[in-house]
C-alpha cells in the first residue's frame, strides 16, 4: 500500500486494463446495435464499427502501456546506475 501513495508503485496500467475491456464492450454493443438498427447505416457500418472500434480500442491503450513500460525500464536503469 505504501508504493501506492508514494507512487513507486503505477496504478494506472492495472486501470488501463479495465478501461480497454469497458470501451471493446462498447465497440461491440455499437457495432451490433447499429447492423441491426434500421437507423445505424446499416450491416457494414455496424462492421466497421465493430471493427474499427475492437483495434482502436487496443492500439490505443497499448500505446499507453507502452509508455509505462518505458517508464519501468527507465527506473530500472537509473537503479542501475546508482550502484
């Protein structure tokens, strides 16, 4: 609990997680709400929606991941450096 107050411990990427998993649940209920609404556009917008919104969904949170794997190595090496 300390390294989470002193943030030596990062919360977020355990947060980013659920975050990716809330906006696939919505890619998907978009995507199928809008291939079988008479008002969507239609089946393939519903795909593109679908589909578009799975990927980007994970681009953009892996990107975010990235930069705290980034973060890790960075403290790592200062570690390193400091011995």
């Amino acid at each position: 609990m300390k390294s989470i107050f002193f943030f030596d411990a990062m919360l977020t990427p355990k947060i980013i997680t659920l975050v990716y998993w809330l906006l696939l649940a919505v890619a998907v209920f978009s995507g199928l709400g809008a291939m079988f609404s008479d008002y969507g556009g239609g089946f393939l917008v519903g795909l593109g929606i679908l589909i578009g919104g799975a990927v980007g969904a994970r681009i953009w949170c892996e990107l975010l991941i990235v930069l705290f794997k980034i973060h890790e190595n960075l403290q790592k090496i200062a570690e390193k450096n400091d011995q």
